[in-house]
C-alpha cells in the first residue's frame, strides 16, 4: 500500500514549499518528492496535515489567531474553510482522527468541530464536574450542545 509523506522546505530564492514524496509501507521512497503548488496570497503561519495526509489545514495570519484553509492534497485545490460570509478568525485545535473534521476556537464563538467538505459545524460544550475526596479535585469533558455526556 502506498502512502504520502508531507513536508515543507524552504529557499532563500524561492521561499517555503509544500512538498509530498509517495512511500511504501516500509517508508521506501516510490517515486521523486513533487512540490504542491500554493495559489494563494498569504505566508500560513500553521501548516498541518490530517492523519491520512490527503488534507493540509493552513492557517492565514489574521487576529486573534487565523483564518483556516484546506488544501487538497489529490487535486491540489485550496479554498477556505468558511464561506466569506460567515468566516471567522479562531485557532486551531486538531484534526478528527478520521480527516473529515478539525477541531477550531472562531474567537467570536464556542469550541467546534467544523467538516471539511461541508463547513458544518458541531459547538462543543465544556463540561465540568466537581467533587470534594480527601481534597478538591475536577473532571473535565468535551460535549456536542444539547447531549448528555458520560
């Protein structure tokens, strides 16, 4: 089975590239590393692939924090991960251990699970249990809105 390594390098003359090199199973090297061509007007400050490595999430320099964009690894598409109606800078958090979703903080909102394909977003509650034994001690937990959680 083949896979994909991603990394970046940087030039003096050329500045910073995406690159991806198809690997086997073993990490052998299938084929020359190729770079990804990035149509885009800004320098991302986070570069970070999903689990799968077929998505990079880029985030665009804008306070507080950035805006989000997904590039296609396959297609080599970029596009933002919001409409331009209803973006919103924020940080990042993570990606979903299935590559469909990234976990993002919009500043002027709640803790999401936003789809990469769809933009639909999931807010997510924090949840905190408190109890007192042999001291004072918490619990902590993520929900989705409106479910109860364990």
């Amino acid at each position: 089975m083949a896979s994909v390594i991603l990394f970046t390098t940087s030039t003096d003359s050329a500045g910073e590239a995406i690159r991806k090199l198809p690997v086997n199973a073993q990490g052998e090297k299938l084929a020359e590393a190729i770079s990804i061509p990035l149509s885009i007007d800004f320098d991302p400050y986070l570069i970070a692939p999903s689990p799968d490595d077929w998505h990079l999430l880029l985030i665009r320099p804008m306070m507080p924090g950035g805006l989000p964009y997904i590039l296609d690894t396959k297609s080599e598409q970029i596009r933002p991960l919001f409409s331009e109606s209803s973006f919103s800078s924020g940080r990042f958090f993570g990606w979903h251990p299935d590559s469909q979703q990234v976990l993002f903080w919009p500043s002027n909102s709640e803790l999401q699970l936003i789809d990469i394909e769809t933009s639909e977003q999931t807010i997510l509650t924090l949840v905190v249990a408190r109890w007192f034994y042999a001291g004072f001690s918490f619990q902590s937990e993520w929900c989705k809105r409106d479910l109860e959680c364990a």
